[in-house]
C-alpha cells in the first residue's frame, strides 16, 4: 500500500495537533474516547440487526444503555475540565465498526451469530485498553473524580467482554 492509499481525509493528519501537555495530551484522549463511544453505539445497532437469537441481541442491546451512560460519563468529565465534550474522529474505532459490518455481511447466516460475538469482543477489546491508558493519564493529573467515572466505564467494557466471551463459547 503506497501513502495516497494510506491518507483518509476524514481523520485528522498525523503531526497536525500540536500537543505538549499532559493536560492536551488527556484531552484528546478523552475526544478520541468520545468518538470510540459513537462507534460503539451505532455498531452495537448494527450488529444487533443481524438478526441474531435473543441471548445476543438482549446482550448487545443492554451494552447499548450502558453505553449511552458512558457517553454521560465522558460528558461530565468535560464539564469538569471546563472543556467542550467535542469527539476526536477516530481511525480506529471507525474501523473497528465498519471490519464488524463488513464480518457479519460476509458469513452465512449458520455463522452469523459467532462473527456478531467475536467483533463485539474486538471492539471491548479495544474500549478496555482506551480507558486504561485515561485512567493512568488521569491518575497523573491527579484528577481523582475522572478517573472514578473512566474506572466505571472500563469496568462495564471488561464484564461485557467477559459476557460476550462466554456467550461465544456456549454458541460455538
Ligand atoms: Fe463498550
């Protein structure tokens, strides 16, 4: 793959944020964070129209509230630095979603609800690692209060993957 192949104007360049703090640095963390919500939400839709039995859709659709709160959580972390809860478009979560998609269009309908489990597994992966590198960022501003509210977060993306894990192994 050459680079024009590798530019995606719907992201922001690489070297074009100038950050310098730890403060900028959390915050952008946190925009990206934002945006992994987003796409968290509108691909837990997705996969939850897949047409997949009850145990997996009702699991999707619970994750689905429990993401909307964490938006919440992200809102008041905003507030309280006093910044606009603004999303940062994220490469990674947008891929993350559009590989889900793509998976699920791919597999006959006997594979079907294992492709649903395992990219909703990828993509807690993916949120867990996110809020424990803003927990650790968090801790180091001494920001006790966003942290409190990203640990809540984080532990609802580790039980849900654990969830999704065990309901894979029970459908496989
Ligand atoms: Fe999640």
């Amino acid at each position: 793959m050459d680079t024009a192949d590798e530019k995606n104007d719907d992201f922001p360049e690489a070297g074009s944020r100038d950050v310098r703090t730890l403060r900028e640095l959390f915050r952008l963390q946190l925009r990206t964070a934002l945006a992994m919500e987003y796409d968290s939400l509108a691909g837990l839709a997705e996969l939850r129209a897949a047409g997949t039995p009850h145990d997996t859709t009702d699991l999707l659709g619970h994750h689905a509230n429990e993401t909307r709160e964490q938006i919440e959580n992200l809102n008041r972390i905003f507030a309280a630095i006093g910044e606009e809860p603004l999303p940062e478009p994220s490469a990674a979560s947008a891929g993350i979603r559009r590989q889900g998609r793509d998976l699920v269009e791919d597999c006959a309908q006997e594979m079907r609800e294992r492709a649903v489990l395992a990219a909703a597994l990828g993509s807690e992966s993916y949120e867990i690692g996110c809020y424990q590198g803003l927990i650790t960022l968090a801790e180091e501003l001494d920001a006790g209060d966003a942290a409190e509210l990203l640990q809540l977060n984080l532990a609802q993306e580790v039980h849900t993957g654990e969830a999704l894990r065990r309901r894979l192994q029970v459908v496989g």
